[in-house]
C-alpha cells in the first residue's frame, strides 16, 4: 500500500482504525444495520467531516492550511447551495418530517470532502468515496431522504469542489485562501 507510507498513511490509518473501533459497539446497542446508520449519519458525519478539513493541516505540510481552508470553502458553499436548494423545492422527508428533504445536506457535504481530498491525494480517493457512501446510505437508511435526495447531493458536493479547485481563490473563504498556497488574511492599499 504505497498511499499509506510515512507520517500521513498513519494518520489516515488512525483515522480509519478510530471509525472501526466505533462502529462495532454502535451496531451492538441495538439493531445492527439501525446503529451503524445512526453512527453515519451523527458522530461519523461529524468525524468525517472533521478529519477532512483537519488532516490536511497534519499531512500536507506547507499546503495544509490552503487545502484546508480549500475544502472547508467547498464544504461551506456547497452546504449554502443546498440550503437554498430545499428552500426552493420544498420536498417532503420519506419520515414525514418537514418540507427540506431535497438534496441531502450530508451527502452534499461528505462528497465535497471526498471530492476535495481525493484531489489532494488520489491514493486516499476510495477511503474518501466509501466514507462519503456510507453517510449517503445512512440517511436513506434512517428515512430521512430518498435515494435521488442522496445521488443529488452527492453530485452538488462533487461539482461544487470541481468549481473551488477551478477558482484561484475558492468561493466564501477567498480572503483566506491565496494562490500561493498560504492562508492568511491579505489587505492592500491603492494610492
């Protein structure tokens, strides 16, 4: 496994081995499927998310905070696309819940990460589209969205990071985000 050599393969494999660890005792509580797609949709969200703005700051050297800050503009546009998008449609949960089921808003998010940090290392892509998948799964699982909810949002999350990485200075962040690869606020005077 040449992608996971050195310093940043054993982050990924702590990473990797933390979610292993939670999943099982998740899915022991109660009915197995249930639990595991209540960890995906939650906690694992959350530490996938997480890990996708975080571990470019330890992996990526001299770049990490520009993919950082990369990711999380696309994360954020991406979300902020979506939000408008339920606004619009007004499609009803498969729960029943309220009117903002179209796109999945998780899905969105998790392929921007994997979309952003399979750019950033392509070794890492299927870890990146499995974690994504999952979460996508989850949310259909628990009847919070249908499947077209959850392919929507992924395609969103995956086109919104094609975008960001096309721009010289992302989209929300851009004050943050420099050509160069620094992160920093930048101001300048014109006299």
């Amino acid at each position: 496994m040449v992608f996971l050599q050195g310093s940043r393969g054993s982050a990924v494999l702590r990473f990797a081995a933390v979610l292993l660890c939670l999943v099982p005792s998740a899915a022991r509580a109660d009915s197995g499927e249930r639990s595991a797609a209540r960890f995906f949709s939650d906690t694992g969200n959350l530490l996938y998310l997480a890990a996708g703005v975080g571990l470019p700051l330890l992996e990526d050297g001299r770049s990490g905070g520009n993919h950082a800050a990369r990711t999380a503009d696309s994360v954020i546009t991406s979300v902020l696309v979506s939000e408008l998008l339920k606004t619009i449609t007004h499609e009803k949960r498969p729960n029943g819940g309220n009117h903002q089921s179209f796109p999945s808003g998780h899905a969105t998010a998790a392929f921007a990460v994997a979309a952003m940090q399979s750019h950033y290392h392509p070794g890492q892509a299927p870890f990146w589209y499995l974690g994504a998948a999952l979460i996508g799964w989850s949310r259909v699982r628990l009847k919070d969205h249908y499947w077209h909810d959850v392919v929507a949002g992924a395609a969103l999350g995956y086109a919104t990071s094609w975008l960001e990485l096309r721009q010289p200075r992302g989209f929300v962040l851009f004050p943050l985000i420099h050509r160069d690869g620094a992160v920093g606020l930048q101001f300048s005077r014109a006299f």
